[in-house]
C-alpha cells in the first residue's frame, strides 16, 4: 500500500476526487492548508498593497492505494491538473506498513477498500 500526498491548488480539488474515484480509492481526506514554493508565494494578481506574499492557500489531499494503482494514479494526475506553470504542486509517494479499520479491525488492504 503507498500513500499519495498532493498539494496542489484549491480548485483542483474536484478533479483530483474524479481521479481517485476512477483508480479504486474509495476514500481520502481533504486539507485547507497554505504554503509556497518555487514561486516563493507570489502571484502578481494577489499583490494588491505592493507587498510580497509569501504562503498561498493550497490543499492537501491524502489517500491511501494499492501498490499497482500508483503508476496510473500519478500520470492522470499530472495530465489532469497539471498546467506546466509554477504553483501546481507536488505528490509525495510513502510506503504503508499497514493499516487498521477502526470498526470492524479489518488490516492491510481490507483495511482501505
């Protein structure tokens, strides 16, 4: 099982949930978070008094998928919200030794289906 983190812009969010719907992943959870990057958080649309931003609003998105889904899961992403311009984000992929449902303490994948 891998964890897929993407931080990306917030109207991403609808088209990141059709990607995950499509690659079996029947949950996620969502974050408002703020942040910059490369673009050390300045966007000339935002800079209304002449100062410099430096955290734009973001969010965060986390689910956990099978193994085989990442493959997949990362390119539709990246054809999906990717628009080659500075502020589209980043997916950080993490292994997952194991997972628990609370309720029924199901383990492993049966945990996430």
């Amino acid at each position: 099982m891998k964890r897929i983190d993407v931080i990306t812009r917030p109207e991403k969010l609808v088209g990141l949930k059709e990607i995950f719907a499509t690659h079996n992943c029947p949950g996620m959870t969502a974050l408002s978070v703020m942040g910059c990057g490369r673009q050390h958080g300045y966007l000339p649309e935002m800079n209304f008094m002449g100062d410099d931003i430096n955290l734009l609003p973001k969010i965060l998105v986390f689910a956990v998928v099978e193994d085989e889904e990442v493959e997949g899961l990362l390119a539709d992403i990246s054809t999906a919200i990717g628009t080659g311009t500075n502020g589209d984000g980043k997916v950080f992929v993490t292994d997952v030794l194991d997972a628990m449902r609370i309720r029924t303490n199901e383990r492993g994948s049966d945990a996430i289906k």
